[in-house]
C-alpha cells in the first residue's frame, strides 16, 4: 500500500476550490447525480462476503504449509470468508523460527486491548511463549504460516469482552461494508428537508471523486485460539469472558475469539513521533442554539472538561492556518521528544520545531486537510438535522436517519494518527504516515445516549454561556470579528 505523504496533491486542490460550493449544493441540488458505487442498504444483514474486500497486502510467504490442527479445521470457513488467519501457539519442530511472533501489551481503550507483535527468538531469551498466525486459505488440512516479516508492522487487536461492545468480526464487518465506502467516489442517501414547506425526501447525493481509501487501516480479521486468548488475557486483567454475544459458544475466558491485526501507528524511540487526533465535530451541531457562542465539541468540554491543557477547538483542524495549529502540535511533539531523544537539549528544541513544523503544515496546508475536510463533508452530508430532530422523521424515513446518524456519529468519533519519521543526524522532509483509526460503525443502541447528550448540553447552556472559557472556538471568534466589524461602521457612520 502507497503511503499518504506530506506533500500537496491534486485531492487538496480540488477540495481547497470547490468543497464549500458542493456542500452548498449536493443536498438539493445533484438530485441523481450519477453514482459508481453504490453502498449498502441502510440495514446490517448477516456475517457475509464483503462489499469491498481488503486488498491484499501481504507478500506470499515462501514457508512451507503446516499441518493444521482439527480446532481450526472445524471453523475454517468463517475464517475464510472474512479473508483472516488463524493465530495459535505452536513450538513444535515443523514450525519455521521466522514464523514465530510473541505479544507485547500495548495500550487498551474502552473496549479492546492491544498488543504488539514482535520477533520470538529464542525460550531462553523470551517472556512468553510463541504463536504462529496460519493462512486461512487451507488446503486440505495444512496451511502456509505467514512469515513474521508481515506481521511486525502490525499491532493485535482484541475485544476485552464487554457488554454492547462489538465482537471483532462485526467491527470489520461494519468497517468494509459501511464506513470505507464513504472514502471511495460513489453516492449515499440522505433525507432532505425543503426549508420552506418542511417536505422531507430522499435523494441521492454525489460523494467527491476521491479515493481515500489509503488513509484507513486495513482490518485483518485473526482467530485466536484458546492458547492464545489464555496468554493474552494472563497479560491484561481487561480481557473477561465474552458472554454479551448471542453467538459466543462459550463464556470461558480461553474461549477462542476474533481478533483484528491493525497497522502499528505506535511511536518508535528514537525514529518517530505520532500524533494522535480526535477530529470529534467538524461542524457545529445541526441543533445548537441560535445564540451559540461555541461549537459542539467545545459545548462538551465547557460541560465536561478533560485535559484542558491538551484541548483544541476541532473547528481549527478544517479551518485554522498553521500558526493557530503550531502551539498546540508542538506541545504534543514535545511531549513525546523532549527527554527522550538523547540529545543535547538545544539539538532536541531543534528537532521538535522541525517535526511541529511538518505536521502543522500537513494539517493546514497539507492532504491532512484534504482529509479532514472530507470527514467534515461527511458529517454534514450525513447528518444534516441532528439526532433531536428524529421524532419528525416518519416510519418509513427513520431507518435511513438512524443508519446515516450512527455513521456520522462513528466519523465524530474517530481518530487521525499522524506517524513522522525523523533521524537525528540532519532535518529533511519528513515521511507523514496517516491513517484514520478507531471507526467502528456505532450501534443504534447508542442514539438513546445521543439524544439525551445534546438534549443535556442545550439545557446546562454549555454552548451559549457567556462567562464560560471560550476555549480558543473559532466560532466564538468569528462571532467577535463579526461584532467588531459592525462596531467599526457603526462608529465610521
Ligand atoms: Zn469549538
């Protein structure tokens, strides 16, 4: 896979001219816009073959196939249809060294674990025991071992079992059948509402030709088997049984389940920083009020702050220059280089300056804007009356309104992860890996907690108090240069 690069592209161009006027129009006015993909209906059928299946990535391995045990023999056709492999702890003599792998604990967010993947030696050198992950296309009863050489840029994924969290095959499932289509060229349905009588339709609404496929993370589906799954949640307390799915055979804890291999965005000491964004709301909320003095995403942090040191209007992402992005990306960069680069300190401020340099570019000027630009485009197209204006929707409008809110909300919910390379010897342009992360197709079970949520925030007046901390909102600014300007004629008439 091409890697997304810092430099300009003809994507930018093409979204710095003419973005605002498709926003402007595609609602009404493309009606039957020609389509060359068209999604999928606004429904989750059953586990099935995928809409667009991931390319593939991986280079053939050149080892020799393996024989495969009867416990991944019996589920083999599940495994193949989501195109994954099998992931087992296996030391026997037939088992290649360059096929063994051992896990590492990483992080956890709310519903998974990750873990990464790295190199096993050798008994006496290593913590834990060895995996090997299989091919899932067996043939026969033997499978090709993937050589580890895949595997190491890559983190493991794994559900900790909760309960309303999704299963990992359902997480690539609504991932390749409902949020990647969103960043290839094609249509989607929206429901329109004409301003003047009210009349609500659907129409088919025309998505930038742009592939953007490059920046999301290819989701490899992995089953892990019973040895794994015990080693790995003997490594995180996190990891429960997984008795909330209907389809869980089993509520043991070594129980095998679904896990997912996600490209590593994690930085590397020493060669790397990443920084990780949360986009949240791009646009203001379709039912803040009138007299709002900040967007939604500030709303909830003057309602609910977190990390006020670390807060940034997401507003300035899509429409801040590069000096408003720079204090806050080089307090970030600082954070991951200062110390740790071994470096005389006026060598490290050097390398910190070079590297925020890059990414604020990349992010005002660079195809990080293109990207989040189209991220915006998608709120907005998708979710055009907010989640309180769903009682006016009728029965027979209300599944397309939900199925298009759950996928705004997953695109408020992402994360960008912004990988820069550097060496300490000498500060050329940067190599910028981004990829977009954590885009799980929300459940409808959420929109109770949507609804209430804004219901909240209007209520507390968390976007219209006027005493509150403005939070550097580019709407509260645009409010005052407007307030400013219409004082200044004021006084010239
Ligand atoms: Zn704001």
């Amino acid at each position: 896979m091409a890697h997304p690069r810092a430099n300009g592209s003809q994507e930018q161009i093409q979204y710095d001219n003419h973005e605002q006027q498709h926003r402007e129009t595609t609602s009404a006015d493309n009606l039957g816009a020609p389509s060359t993909i068209q999604r999928s209906a606004p429904c989750e059928p059953e586990i099935g073959p995928f809409v667009d299946s991931p390319s593939p990535t991986y280079p053939a391995s050149s080892l020799d196939p393996l024989q495969v045990p009867s416990e991944v023999l019996a589920d083999s056709t599940s495994a193949r249809r989501l195109d994954a492999h099998c992931c087992l702890a296996r030391n026997d003599e037939g088992v290649p060294s360059t096929a063994l792998v051992r896990f590492e604990y990483l992080n956890q967010g709310g519903a998974n674990v990750i873990f990464k993947i790295l190199p096993w030696w050798h008994a006496s050198v290593e913590p834990g025991p060895p995996f090997v992950f299989l091919d899932a296309k067996i043939d026969g009863t033997k499978a090709i071992p993937l050589h580890r050489k895949v595997l190491l840029r890559q983190v493991l994924r794994v559900n900790k079992g909760l309960e309303k969290t999704l299963r990992c095959d359902e997480v690539i499932f609504g991932f390749y059948n409902h949020v990647r289509p969103l960043f290839l060229p094609g249509s989607i349905e929206v429901v329109h509402t004409d301003s003047e009588t009210g009349t609500m339709t659907v129409v088919q609404t025309s998505l930038p030709s742009l592939d953007l496929t490059n920046y999301l993370m290819e989701h490899r589906g992995v089953m892990l088997y019973s040895t794994v799954m015990a080693y790995l949640s003997s490594k995180s307390d996190a990891i429960v049984a997984e008795t909330h799915s209907e389809s869980s055979t089993s509520s043991h804890l070594t129980a095998k389940r679904w896990g997912i291999c996600l490209p590593d965005m994690s930085p590397m000491p020493g060669s790397s920083v990443t920084l990780e964004i949360k986009p949240k709301w791009l646009a203001q909320s379709p039912t803040a009020p009138k007299n709002a003095q900040r967007c939604r995403t500030c709303a909830l942090q003057v309602a609910k702050p977190k990390d006020p040191n670390k807060y940034l209007c997401p507003l300035l992402l899509v429409e801040g220059s590069r000096d408003d992005l720079y204090p806050w990306v080089s307090a970030r960069v600082e954070e991951q280089l200062a110390g740790t680069a071994d470096l005389p300190t006026r060598r490290q401020m050097e390398l910190i300056t070079h590297v925020s340099s890059q990414i604020s570019t990349y992010l005002s000027e660079g195809d990080g804007r293109s990207l989040l630009r189209h991220i915006r485009l998608l709120q907005t197209l998708l979710d055009p009356q907010g989640v309180l204006g769903r009682d006016q929707f009728s029965a027979d409008l209300r599944p397309l309104f939900d199925y298009n809110l759950r996928l705004a909300m997953t695109l408020r919910d992402c994360s960008l992860y912004i990988k820069v390379g550097y060496t300490t010897s000498k500060m050329d342009a940067a190599i910028i890996d981004c990829r977009l992360g954590d885009m799980d197709f929300k459940s409808p079970d959420k929109i109770v907690d949507w609804h209430q949520k804004e219901w909240d925030l209007i209520n507390c007046a968390a976007y219209s108090l006027e005493s509150g901390d403005h939070l550097g909102c580019v709407i509260l600014g645009k409010a005052r240069r407007r307030q400013g300007r219409s004082g200044s004629f004021l006084v010239n008439t």
